[in-house]
C-alpha cells in the first residue's frame, strides 16, 4: 500500500497568512494526488486534483504543486472559512490511501 | 444539483450486522463508479471499497480490513448504492460516507461528491 505523509499536522495561522501542507508518498505517483478540506461536523470537499488542477467553485487562493513522492498544497491569503482539517490522498493504486490530515486552526 | 443521502446507521452489536443505503440524484447514477469512505471518531478518513458501473461489469475493489466481510452492491434502476457490513467489530465505528466518482478513467477517480454521512456503532 502506499503511505501518505503530511506535515505539519497541525498549524496555527492568522487571517492573511501565506499557508503551506506538506505532503509526501512511500512511492512515486506521479501526479495522481488530491487535496480535500473537512470542516468539523462536515463531510470532506475535493478541493485540487490532479496534483495543482483546481475543483470547479474552489477560490483561487488555493494551489497546488508536486509530483512523484513530494506534493505541496498552498493558501495564498488565509480567509475564516479556511480554518479546517486537510487530507492528501493518492489514486494511483489500490488501495486508495490518505493522508493522516493536517489541522489549520487559528493563531 | 448532485445530492447523496445515506441512511441505516445506528447501534449494532460485535458480531452483527447492518445494510448501509445512499440514495444519489442530480447525476446519472448508472455511469459512476461510487465509493464509501469511513472516519472513526476523531481520526481521519479510510477509504473502505469501490464498485464500478455497468460498463465495467460491477466490479469492486475493498480495503484490506473489510474485505470478506463487507459488500458493497448498486441498483441503478433505484439510483442507489450499498453497503452491506457483516461480522461487525468495535473498530468499524464510524461516520459512513457514500461518494461520488468524479470519472472512471484511471488515474483520474478523484472523489468529487460526499453525502454527509451516517454514523455505525459498533458496542455491546
């Protein structure tokens, strides 16, 4: 099965901070990665895939970059609403796999 | 607009068993393959198994830790997809979510539709 890392798993930041994840696979994927956000008490929402292509209605702050085995998703100007938990998760092989989440709360 | 609705949650004894339901609509159900990922309290997401379309003769795909016990099965005429979970331990409690594919071409399988879940219990 292939592992996914993510660093950090938790981050403390302001509003209008430059916020970057980390994530990073046991092996190469190429660019078969995607990002989802999860509020509390919400079901998760696809926000890039395909490693930097960003899901239809998802603000454009948010970018994504990487390929292989070390990925990177980036929030230019953190907003409110972008306080939540966010997982990387790989569709290369089966099983598909996620990553163990990295929390983004407020500073 | 895409909606996904899962139902039959609830309290279940170790050992026993539960049907999962998710009703879709806003989509042409029979062309999707459909997933379920599962979130135990407090912890992150696992995906639990896949079941293709027609197209692709129904085929699935499970994790590891269900395999053998849970089966997940469609009815494209009812817009509807299952989960079928026997030989239930503590450890399968979670919050249940039915989600969308966003295509069947490989490598492109992201998971573009959640419903908003349904929480299993497992204790005695």
């Amino acid at each position: 099965d292939i592992q996914l890392s993510q660093s950090p798993p938790f981050l403390s930041a302001s509003v209008g901070d430059r916020v970057t994840i980390t994530c990073r696979a046991s092996q190469g994927i190429s660019s078969y990665l995607a990002w989802y956000q999860q509020k509390p008490g919400k079901a998760p929402e696809l926000l890039i895939y395909a490693a930097s292509t960003l899901q239809s209605g998802v603000p454009s702050r948010f970018s994504g970059s990487g390929s292989g085995t070390e990925f990177t998703l980036t929030i230019s100007s953190l907003q409110p609403e972008d306080f939540a938990t966010y997982y990387c998760q790989q569709v290369f092989s089966y099983p598909r796999t996620f990553g163990p989440g990295t929390k983004v709360d407020i500073k | 607009e895409v909606q996904l609705v899962e139902s039959g949650g609830g309290l279940v004894q170790p050992g026993g068993s539960l049907r999962l339901s998710c009703a879709a609509s806003g989509f042409t159900f029979s062309d999707r393959y459909m997933d379920w990922v599962r979130q135990a309290p407090g912890k992150g997401l696992e995906w639990v198994g896949r079941t293709r379309n027609k197209a692709n003769s129904y085929t699935t795909e499970y994790a590891a830790s269900v395999k053998g016990r849970f089966t997940i099965s469609r009815d494209d005429s009812k817009n509807s997809l299952y989960l079928q979970m026997n030989s239930l331990k503590t450890e399968d409690t979670a919050v249940y979510y039915c989600v969308r594919i966003r295509s069947s071409s490989w490598g492109e399988d992201y998971f573009d539709y959640w419903g908003q879940g349904t929480l299993v219990t497992v204790s005695s």
